[in-house]
C-alpha cells in the first residue's frame, strides 16, 4: 500500500521548495512553540497545545497533500491570536500580509459569547478563502479526533456528541477545497460517533 501511494506520487510532478520557504515554515513553528509553552490541550491528557497546530498543518500538507507553504505558517499559527497574546500586526510583521490575513479568517471574535461564535463560524464558513477553508476543515478534523480520544474530563457524553455535530455544520458549509482533507474528516466524523455511540450503549447496558 505504501509502495503503491508512493509510485501514485512520483507520477505527479514534484513541486520543489525554496530554502527561504522552509524556513518561514520552521520560523512558524518556532514563534507558535513559543506563545502556546504553557497551555495545554483540554483533554485528560493534558498533552502541550503545541501538538494541535501542528496537526493542523501536518493534514493540510500530508494528508491534503496541499502544498502551500504560507498556508503552513498560517495553520501554524491559527490559534496564536484566539489563544495567546499575539497581535495580527505581530504576525504581519513577521510572516507577512498573506499569512496575517489566513489567520484573521480563521480566528473567532472573543468578546463575543461562546454560542454566537459558533454560529458565526458556520455562517462565515462558506466565505472563506480557499486558504482558510483548507486551515478550518484540518482544525475540525484534529479536534473530532481529539475531543473523543482523549475528551475533556468535564465534558459530557452529550457535550462530546453536540460538538462533534456543531464541526459537521461548519465542514458542510466550507467550499470543496480538498476532497482528500475532506475524506479524512469525515473518517474521523464516522470514528467519533462510533466510539460515542458505543459509549452510551455501554452505559445503558
Ligand atoms: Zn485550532
């Protein structure tokens, strides 16, 4: 299987990197490693925040096989601003308008209650640019997967369930950007209403 993808692969022409271009991937990475040190993930892992956006960014390039790099940097950087002190003009600044301008789309308004922002990301969804549609549906799929492997601990079943369901409105809201991204999600989707129905069966048992 592997052999068979990696032949698939080199039917298609190799697009090659700059130096320059790999290293405002690495420099990503370095300043989001930076601003997320001390938060970790919700789950009861408590594994660093830090393994999220780069996630994000690992399924848009390997798993979407989307090979931009500023659209890296930018999955790299998409919680910096939601989560941590980070400025747009920070980032603008140091990676760029382009890349300043994916994470503005993809970063929720904090001065508004929680249920409106949700409602804003499902009807913000189907206006973003191909870019930041690629950042939110890989932020959808790492969270479906995290949210029912490794749940918060004071998340209920219902709650797990109502926020699986909360990602599938928004992923069917996105344009097509990248049917293989999108299958992945939806992988992940089927996944996690498995193991949550599985959960319940459990408890009515
Ligand atoms: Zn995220």
């Amino acid at each position: 299987m592997i052999a068979k993808s990696l032949q698939e692969s080199d039917k298609q022409p190799q697009k090659s990197f700059s130096a320059a271009e790999i290293g405002l991937i690495l420099k990503a990475a370095h300043f989001a490693a930076n601003k997320h040190k001390s938060q970790k993930r919700k789950g009861a892992e408590a594994s660093p925040y830090i393994n999220h956006p780069l996630e994000v960014a690992d399924l848009i390039w390997n798993a979407g096989q989307y090979h931009d790099p500023e659209v890296v940097c930018a999955a790299i950087l998409h919680d910096t601003v939601e989560d941590t002190e980070t400025t747009f003009n920070e980032i603008e600044e140091l990676f760029g308008k382009r890349i300043a301008s994916l994470v503005k789309e993809v970063t929720d308004d904090k001065s508004l209650p929680k249920a409106e922002r949700k409602t804003l990301q499902i009807e913000h969804a189907p206006h973003l640019t191909e870019g930041a549609s690629l950042i939110k549906l890989a932020d959808k799929t790492s969270n479906v997967k995290d949210i029912v492997n490794d749940p918060p601990p004071d998340w209920s079943e219902e709650r797990q369930h109502d926020y699986v369901e909360w990602t599938k409105l928004v992923v069917n809201k996105l344009a097509p950007v990248c049917p293989p991204l999108k299958e992945h999600y939806e992988r992940n989707y089927q996944s996690a209403k498995a193991t949550l129905a599985k959960q319940a069966k459990k408890i009515r048992d």
